[in-house]
C-alpha cells in the first residue's frame, strides 16, 4: 500500500511510539482488503461506536488511558453511540439495576476517557449524530472514519459521504491519524451495485421488514433499490430520510449493507442513475407475498412465545423530532379509539437528548407523557446486554433490536394495537 513521505514518517516513528503503532493497525487493516493507498477524513467530525463502560472490555479502557497519557487525541471533535443505561425513565427491578451497575461499572471512566479523547458534548451520545439537531451531518463525497453501522450505512446512502463498514478502535485511529485506507465504499467501483431490487408492492412498504428482505439477499453487496420512488416521490424530506434511516438499519444489520442507491431519491443514484449498476448485476423482486415471507421467517427466541409483553421499545436507531411526534398523535388516537387513557404495556421511545429537548417544547410532548410512554437517551440493545432483561418478553418496531436481542419484532401498526388493548 503506497504512503506519501508524511505517513511513513509517522509509521516510521516520527511521531513517537503510539502514533507508529496507530499508524501500522491502519495499513495493516488497509492491507487486508486490498487497499491502495490511505486517504485524509474530511469530515468536520468524527463518530465513535463504542459507547458503553462494560467490565469485559478493561483492554479497551487501558489503551485509552494509554493514548491519552501520550498526549493522543482525535483530530476531530466526535459523536458516540447511545448510553446503555438511564434508570430514570427506563423500568428495572432493583435487582436489574443492580447488574446494571455491576455490569457497566466503568461506565464513568470511560466517559471521562471520551471527554478528554474529544466528545462533542455531554449529550452528544447516539447513533443517529446526522439529525440536525445534534449536528454531525457530512456534507456529500465526505471521507469519514465511522463504525457504527446504522450510522455509515445512512451517511454513505442518503448524505451520499465515504465510509467503510471499519470496526470500533479502527474508526478511533483514523480520527486520530487524520486518514482511511482506501478501498470498498470509498472508492468509485466500489459504491457501484452489484443487485437490483424491484420493489412491486401494492403500497409503501413497513421500511424495518423492506430494508430485512434486501439486507438478508444482498448481504454486504451495494443494492440499486428501484420502485420506492412511486411511494415517496422525489424528494429528501424528513418524513423520506426517516423512512430510508429504518429501511438502512436494516439492511445493515439483517444483512452487512453499507451502502444503498434508491432510484430518484438518494443523491448519487439522483445523479448517475443506472449508471450507478454493474453489467452483471443480479435482480430481486420484493412484492408484498415476498415481505410476508420475510417477516414470518424471523423467530421468537422468548421463553413462552404466547407470554405477555412486558416493555416496548420503540427507536433502534434513535428517532427523529418528527418520528417522535407522530408516534405521540398515533399512540393517543388508538387509546382514544379503545377508550384508554394509559398504554397497556410500559413502553419506551428512544432518541437523542437534543431531540427530546426540541420535543419537549412540542404539544406532542404532553400528549405522549399523559398516555404513560417514557423517553430516554438510552441504547436498547445495551438494555437487553443485561441477562436479566434479556429474559423479559420485550416487544420491538426495530429489525435491528429484533436481529441483535431477545425482543419480537411487530410491524408498527401491530405495536399500536399492542399499545393500545386491554391485557389481561
């Protein structure tokens, strides 16, 4: 892998011993797929994975520690993934909470370790930093040093910026060094797409079971997704990135897609339209006999698949304003429709703090907090990390939680009506 004189001065130690080692993980990563040469981030800021102080991990802590007493931190200011814990507005039994804190008791550290390493901000903790109110959004043909999935996956298809799927650390490294290798979705060929999705159903489809059906066919391949268009029309609305924000986290997790064009809508498929297509591309069609397949598929991993659910998740990747105040108008129309004030099953929406901040100043806010639902900052996936809470019948919308934890999967509508009947 070719590197100019600055890097291999670096990887030759001229900026000490950590700097060197930092150096020689990127090549040897860059290396291992085939990568031609390393390129500068140019993203304004960068964005970490791991955000969560869990024992098993001390190594990672240790290194931190080590780096920041080198004096080593990012060139960018950076967002992180979500906290895994917020005993106040998400239930637990005194006893969960107890392995709460026995099972993140380097939670503090770590947090401290990221204030000095250069988080953004105390709230600065979620998987979705491109929402405008937190701020981290890359402008189109950015280079990024990002990891979590739901997060590269967004900003490569809807931002139309450059991001490997790397993995946590790797992406802490490039934000220090100031450069990626170069290969796979950086690259032009790279980002080109190797299947074409029809999508022939008779009305938009739930985006969660959409992005599963491409994620589980396409796997880590680059899908041209064709068909949406007649459903969301032309136009990054917030309603239509809110859409493709689920739909990816998806693909991403269901599958390992990092990378989709959706004709006449994303910015590059908007742009370079079939061009976009390898010669040899494959073809997939998903109608709406093929999206009930792909929902029937999933299983319920639950002790008792009959038993009643306990919690409800509703946010996995955290939601937006807008996506906060429609689940508010929707969860209070079917209460009012079965002559219900509170919801029948304790239920959770996720979002980011400055989100929730801007929704709190909303009618929507009050409507939502009558009909008993919470909101938190919290990463359910972390929530359900805890053995304890892994047992509960926890009832999701997201595919991504449904894929990674315990919690069944319901299609939107089916959750409101969850929400919204007598349980006996």
């Amino acid at each position: 892998m070719y590197l100019d004189k600055n890097q291999a001065k670096i990887l030759n130690g001229s900026e000490g011993e950590t700097m060197a080692k930092i150096m020689k993980t990127l090549v040897m990563y860059g290396e291992t797929f085939d990568a031609d040469k390393l390129i500068p981030i140019t993203s304004e800021e960068g964005h970490l994975v791991t955000s969560f102080g869990i024992n098993v991990m001390d190594p990672y802590y240790e290194m931190f520690e080590s780096l920041l007493d080198a004096g080593i931190v990012s060139k960018q200011n950076f967002t992180v993934d979500p906290s895994p814990v917020d005993m106040g507005n998400v239930p637990a039994s005194p006893i969960q909470k107890l392995v709460f804190k026995i099972l993140y008791k380097n939670q503090k550290r770590y947090d401290d370790q990221l204030k000095r390493m250069g988080l953004k901000g105390e709230d600065m903790y979620t998987c979705t930093c491109y929402m405008d109110e937190v701020g981290n959004i890359p402008d189109y043909g950015d280079i990024l040093s990002w990891a979590e999935s739901s997060a590269v996956v967004y900003a490569n298809s809807v931002l139309g910026a450059r991001c490997n799927r790397n993995s946590a650390i790797i992406e802490m490294f490039g934000s220090i060094i100031g450069y990626v290798p170069n290969f796979g979705l950086t690259t032009n060929d790279g980002r080109k797409a190797t299947w074409v999705i029809e999508v022939k159903t008779n009305k938009l489809p739930e985006a969660q079971v959409l992005g599963s059906a491409i994620g589980l066919k396409v796997m880590e391949s680059v899908p041209y997704v064709k068909g949406l268009d007649k459903f969301l029309g032309n136009e990054l609305t917030q309603e239509v990135k809110d859409y493709l924000k689920d739909m990816g986290a998806a693909t991403a997790s269901n599958g390992a897609v990092g990378l989709y064009h959706v004709e006449g809508i994303t910015p590059e498929a908007k742009k370079l339209k079939e061009d976009l297509i390898k010669e040899e591309a494959k073809e997939y069609v998903i109608d709406d006999s093929e999206l009930l397949r792909v929902q029937n598929s999933y299983p319920c991993i639950w002790k008792n698949p009959n038993s009643k659910p306990k919690l409800a998740f509703i946010g996995c990747p955290h939601l937006s304003l807008l996506q906060l105040k429609d689940w508010a108008k929707k969860i209070d129309d079917k209460l009012r429709s079965n002559d219900k004030k509170k919801v029948s099953v304790p239920t959770v929406l996720t979002s980011s703090v400055p989100v929730i901040n801007e929704f709190k100043k909303t009618e929507e806010y009050q409507i939502l907090i009558s009909t008993g639902v919470k909101l938190s900052y919290i990463c359910p996936l972390m929530y359900l990390s805890n053995p304890l809470c892994s047992k509960m019948p926890i009832i999701t919308n997201s595919n991504k939680l449904r894929t990674y934890t315990t919690a069944k999967y319901y299609k939107d509508d089916e959750i409101l009506n969850i929400l919204g009947k007598e349980l006996g």
